[in-house]
C-alpha cells in the first residue's frame, strides 16, 4: 500500500504532467498557425509523451493499491513573440519540472519508500532528456536568426519526429 503523502505528492505530479501536455499542444497550435509544421509536430508529440508520463503515474498509483484523483487543468499561454519565446518557455518549465521529480525524491526518501524511488528514477533519467531537447532545440532556433532558409530545413527535420510510447516498454 502506498503512503498516503506520497500518493497526495504523485497525484499532484500526475496533474502537473498533464497541464506540460497542455502546454505543449497549445505551443503546437501556435507553430501550426505560423505555418511551421514541422515544429507543430514536434509539439504535438511533446503533447502525447507528457500524457503518457501521467499515465504512468496513474498506473502506479493503482499498482500500490492507492487512488487517483484527477484535479482540474490550469489554462496554458496561447500566444508569443515567436519561436525562440516557445523554446525558452518549454526549457524554463523542464527545468520547473525536474525540481518537482526532486522533490518527490526528497519524499521518497524521506519516508524511504524504496519501491517509488525506484519509480521516480525513470524521471530522473527522463527529465535529462527533455532538458537536452529543448536547450538544443532553443540552441539551433537562436544560432538560426533570421535565416528563413535554414528554418524551413530545420521544420522540415523536425516534421520526421515519430512517437514512441517509452513508459511501457520500461514497464515489462
Ligand atoms: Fe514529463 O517531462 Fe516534460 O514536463
């Protein structure tokens, strides 16, 4: 059975998960009406990896025979100055989440629940990749200017991204 202030903890990191997914697929609105559909699909599968690192979490929860319980999703921004404004925004908020992975390590620990630090790790070592990406991305978007040319090459990599459900294959 799960400590009930971890699954109060999880349950709010499941909400926070889901709200990134909402970001994430209002950033792809954007890219989309700004005709960079390739930035717009690279969003739109930001939007569905967050949904899945929810999920995860929601199954865990039942897993440990504790309960879910879904709180209401904040509203995310709809609107900014340009590409560059998206990619430090989506860094900035990496950044925010992996203290929040942290902090539920810190309880983890705390109460030292072996079982969800384990769990967490997948976070940890997550939250590495989505700070690479996004600094890399924001990198390439400052280093790009005003090269119209260079932008279309850069959606058009972009455009090749393909989702992969990558919590279930660390669940077998
Ligand atoms: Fe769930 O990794 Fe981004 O927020």
């Amino acid at each position: 059975m799960i400590n009930e202030r971890m699954q109060k903890e999880i349950n709010e990191q499941i909400n926070a998960e889901f709200w990134s997914g909402y970001l994430y697929l209002s950033m792809s609105a954007w890219f989309t009406q700004h005709n960079l559909p390739g930035f717009a699909n690279w969003m739109y599968i930001q939007y569905q990896e967050e949904f899945t690192h929810g999920m995860k979490m929601y199954r865990y929860i039942h897993e440990r025979g504790g309960e879910v319980t879904l709180k209401p999703i904040a509203k995310v921004d709809t609107n900014w100055k340009d590409g560059v404004a998206i990619f430090k925004q989506t860094l900035e908020h990496e950044r925010k989440v992996t203290s929040l992975i942290n902090k539920l390590m810190d309880t983890a620990h705390e109460i030292r629940d072996y079982a969800t630090i384990n769990f967490l790790n997948w976070y940890v070592d997550e939250q590495v990749e989505e700070e690479a990406n996004a600094e890399e991305l924001l990198g390439k978007l400052q280093m790009i200017g005003k090269d119209t040319a260079a932008l279309y090459n850069l959606d058009k990599e972009l455009s090749a991204r393909v989702f992969v459900d990558s919590t279930l294959s660390a669940e077998e």
